[in-house]
C-alpha cells in the first residue's frame, strides 16, 4: 500500500514538473518579444486538403530577417522550422473550410505559402496577419518581397 501511493505521488511530481516545463519554456521563449500564435503546415500539396491534417499549432518569433517557429507541444528549445523574409512568397490567403476549423483556433485565416520551392500553410488571428504582412514589406531595399 505505501508503495502504490509512493509510485502515484512520484507520478503527480513528474506531471507537475512536466507542465511546469512547458510553462516555462514557452515564458522563455516570449521573452523577447515580437511573438504570436501560428498554427503550420508544411510541405502542402498543390490541392487544397480540407481535412485538417498536418496542422501543427505553435509559436512564431521575429528574429531580425527570419521567423523562428516553436512547436507548443515539445521540450526542444531551438525552433523547429526557420523561415527567411527573403525566402518567403505569400501565394495566397483564405479562412480555413471544413475541418480545418475545428484543427485552428476560432479567429484564423490560413495564408499559403512557399518557402524556398517548399509549400506551406500558416494560420494567424488578423492581428499576427497584419504584422506578418508589414514585417515582409518592410524589408530592406533590394529584397525581392512577394505579398498577395
């Protein structure tokens, strides 16, 4: 009997510091500022898939010409995927269909990408839209920008 309810407490422990982990890298990772919510979808395939499959929710972070983008669900600190302002084409924009809706959170619009020759999705509330848009047209003179 003391054995089980050492084992279930050591179980309560583990869990707690787990969350607590979670918190914390996600604290450490907003720390510096310039983040937002961003759900992503890589390597899409030219037709539209309305499933919502491969939506990985995540936090994206400015990082002078690039968005480092951070899983929510892991213990990594480094990003997961690295996107370059000179890299990236806006190919088109829309409001998420069908299954996708229950996959996002309620206020995103999905934006289609490309991303050196590699398709993505990326969905945002508008107000990360309107600065994502911005920080790729403010990029310095000389950049190709391509914005729809």
């Amino acid at each position: 009997m003391v054995l089980a309810l050492l084992i279930c407490g050591l179980v309560v422990v583990l869990v707690a510091v787990g969350l607590f982990v979670f918190g914390l890298r996600r604290r450490l990772i907003q720390r510096s500022g310039g983040t937002f919510d961003c759900s992503l979808r890589w390597n899409v395939p030219a037709e539209p898939d309305l499933s919502g499959k491969g939506w990985v929710y995540g936090v994206a972070r400015y990082n002078g010409d690039r968005i480092n983008w951070f899983r929510v669900f892991s213990y990594a600190p480094r990003p997961r995927r690295t996107l370059e302002r000179s890299a990236i084409e806006v190919l088109s924009r829309r409001a998420p269909e069908g299954e996708e809706e229950l996959a996002l959170l309620s206020d995103a619009v999905i934006l289609g990408c490309a991303h050196s020759g590699v398709r993505l999705e990326l969905a945002m509330s508008d107000d990360a839209l309107t600065g994502f848009l911005a920080w790729l047209e403010a990029a310095p003179p000389g950049q190709r920008v391509n914005v729809a």
